[in-house]
C-alpha cells in the first residue's frame, strides 16, 4: 500500500470511531450514541466508507477488487458505487458538511 492510502484509510477509521464511539458518552450510554441509532452519524459513516474505498481502489485496486464476495465484499460494492454515482456521492457530502457545519 502506497503512503497516501494508508493515511485516508487511518483517517477513514478514526473518523468512524470517533462517529460510532464518541468520547463525550458515558459507558453506560454509548449505545444510545451509536451511529446505529443516529441516521445522521449513519449516513456520515456510509459516506466516508464510500468515498474511502473509491480512493483506495483508484489507487490500489487489486486490494478492493479481489474480494467481491462475502463481508469484504461490501468494500467492492461500496467502491463500486462511488465510481458510478459519483456526482450523486459528491452532492450528498457537501449536503452533510452544510448540515453539520450548519448544527
């Protein structure tokens, strides 16, 4: 793996923690601060998924592309829909950095 994809998926995985486990919650209500149970963090966290294995395809592909089947499949499929959809992609994070530089 090149550098700068190392640093994306470093950064993919601090950010979905940072999102699923936040800091702020006490141990006893870190489930009620899930992304599971936040459609706003979910959303957040399918995104940066999306846009993370783009990248890490465009610049790596064998790493994505030979797992299309079973659970690493869904980085195939979501590195799929990144390149396909992607004005679509685009439009929906500049949605949620509005609505959370907005919040």
């Amino acid at each position: 793996m090149t550098r700068p994809t190392v640093v994306v998926v470093v950064a993919f995985i601090v950010c979905a923690v940072d999102v699923l486990l936040p800091s702020t919650s006490l141990p006893v209500g870190i489930l009620s601060m899930s992304a599971l149970f936040n459609f706003q963090s979910l959303l957040l966290v399918i995104l940066l998924l999306i846009c993370t294995c783009t990248y890490v395809r465009s610049v790596a592909p064998g790493i994505v592309d030979r797992n299309k089947q079973g659970f690493l499949g869904l980085f195939w499929m979501s590195a799929r829909i990144g390149e396909r959809l992607s004005p679509y992609v685009a439009m929906a994070c500049v949605t949620m950095a509005v609505t959370l530089l907005v919040q």
